[in-house]
C-alpha cells in the first residue's frame, strides 16, 4: 500500500497502495480510477529525449516529490513502473531496480543511495514535470532521507499490506491503523499492486492532485540548495541541487556560501535516470550541476549556491551526518595498504556521511578508524569495497562513541577538555581518572502485531532497554517506546527482532543523548600478552558472558602451538573467563618398552620443562583469519 502525505499546505493528504506480496497470480481489479479524475496520456517524455528546453514547464507544471516506506516495501518496483508509465524507460520485464544503479544494491535487494529522476508526463493537454527521489528505508540511511526530502513538497508513504487477493490479506484493517496512527482518511488510500502494475497510473494522476507545487521566485536571485553530491573522476564533482530561486545555465559564475569559492558551471542537466544536459535549470526544478570542484568537500551537502556578485541569504542546510558506530579497518595484507588507501578516498567522495581518522595496531599493522552511521552502513561500504575495488580487509568489532568525565584538573589541562570522547576502546581511561562513563542512548519504537509482544519486551529487557510508552492502535497491532542504551541495539539487535516477529516487527530510533552507566574495558589476553585488537568496552552485568562467549570462539580460531596457549578475558587485573588450547604433544614414551618407571618418569618432566620454556619464549601468532573469524561472530551475545 503506498500512502501519499502532501506537506507545505498545512494538509496531509494520503495515497496508499497494497503492494505485492511473493506469489504471483492474476492481477487484482480495483475498478476504473474515479470520474473526476481526467485521463492522462502516458509514455510522454521520449518527446524529450532529444534536447530538452525546460522554460516549457512553469512553476505551477512542477511537482517535487519522494518515495518513503520501509525497507523491502516495494519503493524500488513502484518507481519502476512510473518510469515505464511516463516513458522515461522502456516497459520490458528486465526493468527490476532501474534507479539502484550500486552492484551492492542489487545484490542486496536494498536503496542505499537516494537517486534523482525526472519524469515527464501529458495530462489534459499540458506538460508537468514530476521530480522523483528514491530513498533508502533503513534507518541507517535516514540521513539520506532528510537530504532527499528537503528537495521535496510532498511524499509517497508505502506501507505493505500484502497481496490484495491473497488469503491473509486485510486491507480495511490496515486503512484503519492508518487511519489512527497518521489522521489519514482511510478513503484517501489507493490500492495498487506495483509489481503487476495495476492501477499506477492512479499514482500520478494523485501526485499532479494532491502535491503542491514548489513556493519559488524565478526573477530572484539564483539560490540553489546542494542536497547530494556524487564524483566522477573526470568531471570531479556532480552536485545534486533544488533551485529556489532564479536560473542556472553553462558559463554562469557561482559562489558557495559555504567555502566562499567561486566556480563556472560546465553544465547543467536533469536525471532522466541518466545524465540529460539541458540549456538551463528554473527555480522549482531538481537536477545536476557540474562546475569543476575537484572533491566533495567543496560541495558540502546543505550548501547554498548563488550567482557571483549577487549574494542571497543562505537556504537552511543539514546537520551534519552524526557517526553512531566506529571500527577499525585494516588491510589483510599491508602491501595492499595504498590501494585501500585509495578506494576508501574515492569511496567517501561518495559517501559524505563516512568519517575516516589514520590507526594503527600491532598485529593488523598500519589502518584507519571509521565513523559510520550504523551496522549495515558499515557493512555496505566493506562490501562496495570489495565489489567497487577489489579490495580485501579486515574490520575489527563495531563500538559507539562513549564519553568519560575526567576526575582531576590535571587531566582536564591535559586534554583540554573536562569531557572527552572515546572511540577506540583501547583509548579507554582508567576508572581512577575519571568521576563518571556515559554511554549513547537511542530512543527506539517498535510496532509489532501483539502475538509478539511479550517475546519483544523480553528481547529488550536483555538490552537493558527501559520501557517510556505501550500503545495498542488497534486490536492486532501494538507501539512500543524504549530508551536503549546504543551499544545493546547496534550490532544484532535489529536481527533478532525480525527474527521473533517472523519480520512483522518494524524499527526505529532516534538520539537521545548521553546517560551515566557503569562500563568497564575488558582486555583479551593471549599467555598474558595483551590482544590490542579484541578490546571491547563493555557493561559491569555483561562482562562475565560476553568474556566467556569471547574466550571461547578465540579457542575455536586459533591454531594450536607446540606449547599451550591460555586464552583470558580480563578486567584491570582480575581476570573473569579463561580457555584453553592445548599444545602439540610427541610421545616421548613410544621407544620405551618396559624398564624402571624412573626413565619414563625423567622423559617426561624433560618434556614438561621444554614446553614450560617454549611458552615463556614462544610468540604466539594470531592468523587474520581468526581475527576475522572472531570480530565476525563477537554480535551474538
């Protein structure tokens, strides 16, 4: 079902439609869009393939909009089919996921990446301009969302009540939650099946209806707002900007209100998905502009652009993208260290909301820490990486950002600050240095048929979650508010919830700051050497399981040695788990037959005495691959 919420009119009005589920059958039949509604020619814009002039469509002709649903909801396949309606792309059974152009994506089955396209439809006899941006659902991609929707009057709310002529299917009962949970008129909704393509045409003809069309002035001064940026290594750095005011054409000079620096536009054009150059951009449309930056820095995401010489009050940017998981990347073998080098750069040209400081460590070598905006953030980019580059690496386990309150004014000279900011567990301080730890929360709601419930409150309890609201919006589906501390919720969290609710269960989270915990380091041990690279900070309750769980995968990854290895989790000096690997063992005894039980006994106390002085010379060597093996598998707790 996709829901339609028009914004900038003070109204909220609703499109929805019930999207498809797995099973494939006939097509449901909704009947005839209504009178009122006047037909509209369709496969319009290969008119304007050719050169585009886009003077032809005023302000009034313009509706910007986006595409906003949860993730695997189908806002990929019902963009799809607008393309084909409006001919934009042809209509061929290989159109699956035309605007997730990342490897990544269609791998996945996910929108990371928000992607432009405009269409160009016919309708009672004049041409509109229908601005399109598909935008991820994850949660870790709401940065992308915020970008996507400042360009925007209004959205497209998709919500997934399963294949209408299913047997499970309950249309009106989803009508009515939306009904209660948005103020949605049920009989706003609009029931199409975007997979099989019945009643899309409805789609647009309720965009052109319900969305207002852009507030701009085009005899203004040019003020562009920068929403996303891409960089291509050729043409350096291809901005993605909604025009508020004035027009934009090739050889104008520009000035960013955010760098001060001046530039000539090389070009400019609309995504139609591909790059389409056109002679100009109007106040109201949404396109590209290429004007030589050399890197992303230069168009900084929210920025204002303006015509030199004629400076404007700048647009209301973004706030900066906040990491919320940090880890260390190191490459599996250090000779390949400027090659990584090289792709994490052009990876995070295109990938702005990645933060990247230089690391290191003794026994993965020379690396970087990342700042990402969570866990599946974090695995797509290792994953473009390996697809994109070619590049191999290891990342060692995911940590928040905690924060100490140092004790002592010595120490706040010293750090010239009284709170400071850990990310790397290995840079934790010392409980005797600090007054108090604080640890991130998030403020996290979870929506679930009731059956659920009680196997979700359990889930969240054992996350040290602490319940603020319980909302029933109907009699099947219930609301659930937890404040979670971000370490508990950042690794599997979202797995094991979807896991409990057979994927029923929906969540997200917002910040909500710091608060006080009692958090302690825990150290790995290998023959009491410290493993720099397993350092974890963890909760005071949780230390003892998860140093044990720890403990006992390294036993399992590591080889065993010709003397044996004690594998510990530690706190300070007390030491809280132990396992152990045996070492290789010769049969000293073999040659032995018969004789006095003092020979046999001398044998191996040599023996004893010989792997005793291998352990204390012996270094015991960590293969990647059990690090990899281990920090792979550190989520389940």
């Amino acid at each position: 079902m996709w829901t339609l919420v028009s914004r900038g009119w003070g109204c909220a009005r609703t499109l929805a439609r019930w999207a498809t589920g797995a099973a494939l059958g006939p097509a449901p039949s909704f009947g005839a869009a209504p009178e009122s509604w006047p037909t509209c020619r369709l496969y319009s814009s290969a008119e304007f393939k050719e050169k585009l002039d886009m003077s032809r469509f005023p302000v009034e002709n313009i509706r910007n909009f986006s595409i906003v649903a949860h993730v695997d909801h189908g806002k990929s396949t019902l963009a799809d089919r607008l393309l084909e309606l409006t001919g934009t792309i042809d209509k061929t059974k290989n159109n699956k996921q035309v605007l997730d152009k990342l490897q990544v994506e269609r791998e996945r089955g996910i929108t990371v990446k928000a992607q432009t396209a405009s269409l160009f439809h016919n309708c009672e006899g004049k041409q509109y301009l229908l601005n399109l941006i598909d935008t991820p659902g994850h949660v870790d991609f709401s940065y992308e969302v915020s970008r996507s929707l400042s360009a925007c009057q209004g959205v497209l709310l998709v919500v997934d009540a399963n294949e209408i002529d299913l047997k499970n299917a309950d249309p009106e009962r989803v009508e009515n939650q939306i009904e209660k949970v948005f103020d949605i008129p049920s009989d706003e909704c609009i029931k199409i099946s975007a997979k099989l393509g019945t009643n899309v045409e409805s789609v647009l003809q309720a965009v052109i209806e319900r969305i207002p069309p852009p507030k701009v002035h085009r005899k203004n001064p040019l003020r562009a707002l920068v929403f996303d940026s891409t960089f291509d290594q050729y043409r350096g750095v291809i901005a993605n900007v909604a025009l508020f005011d004035g027009v934009v054409s090739k050889g104008d000079k520009i000035v960013s209100a955010h760098t001060q620096k001046t530039y000539e536009v090389n070009e400019v054009g609309v995504l139609n998905p591909n790059e389409q150059p056109t002679h100009k951009l109007y106040a109201g449309q949404v396109g590209y502009l290429i004007a030589g930056m050399k890197n992303v820095t230069e168009a900084q995401i929210g920025d204002t652009l303006y015509l030199h010489k004629q400076p404007v009050e700048p647009l209301p940017g973004f706030k900066s993208a906040k990491p919320m998981v940090f880890a260390g990347m190191y490459p599996v073998d250090q000779s390949e260290y400027n090659n990584l080098k090289s792709a994490i750069e052009k990876l995070t040209l295109n990938d702005s909301s990645v933060t990247v400081h230089r690391d290191s460590s003794l026994a993965l070598g020379a690396g970087w820490r990342l700042g990402f905006l969570g866990l599946l953030h974090m695995e797509v980019f290792n994953q473009r990486l390996e697809l994109e580059y070619n590049a191999s690496v290891i990342l060692t386990t995911p940590t928040v950002p905690y924060k100490a309150v140092l004790s002592s004014s010595k120490l706040i000279k010293e750090y010239r600050e009284k709170e400071i900011t850990i990310i790397n567990p290995a840079q934790f301080p010392d409980k005797s240095k600090v007054t108090e730890y604080l640890e991130p929360v998030v403020l996290g709601t979870i929506i679930t048929p009731d059956e659920y419930t009680g196997k979700i409150m359990m889930l969240c309890e054992a996350r040290r979650a602490v319940q603020k609201n319980m909302i029933f919006i109907d009699q099947n589906r219930v609301m659930l508010k937890y404040l979670f501390p971000l370490n508990e919720i950042v690794v599997d969290f979202y797995d094991s919830l979807k896991s409990l609710s057979s994927g029923y269960a929906s969540f997200d989270y917002e910040d909500a700051g710091y608060q006080t915990a009692e958090l302690v380091k825990m150290d790995i041990l290998l023959n009491g050497n410290n493993v720099e690279e397993l350092v974890t900070v963890v909760h005071k309750d949780k230390a003892h399981s998860i140093g044990k769980a720890i403990c006992e995968r390294l036993k399992d990854s590591l080889p065993r040695q010709l003397f044996e290895i004690a594998i510990q989790a530690a706190i300070g000096s007390k030491i809280i788990a132990r396992e152990t690997v045996k070492a290789y063992r010769k049969n000293v005894l073999a040659k032995c037959y018969g004789g006095d039980i003092t020979r046999k006994m001398k044998l191996l106390k040599r023996q004893a005495e010989g792997k005793k002085k291998l352990r204390k010379i012996g270094n015991v060597e960590v293969p990647k691959d059990a690090f990899i093996k281990v920090l792979k598998t550190q989520s389940s707790k």
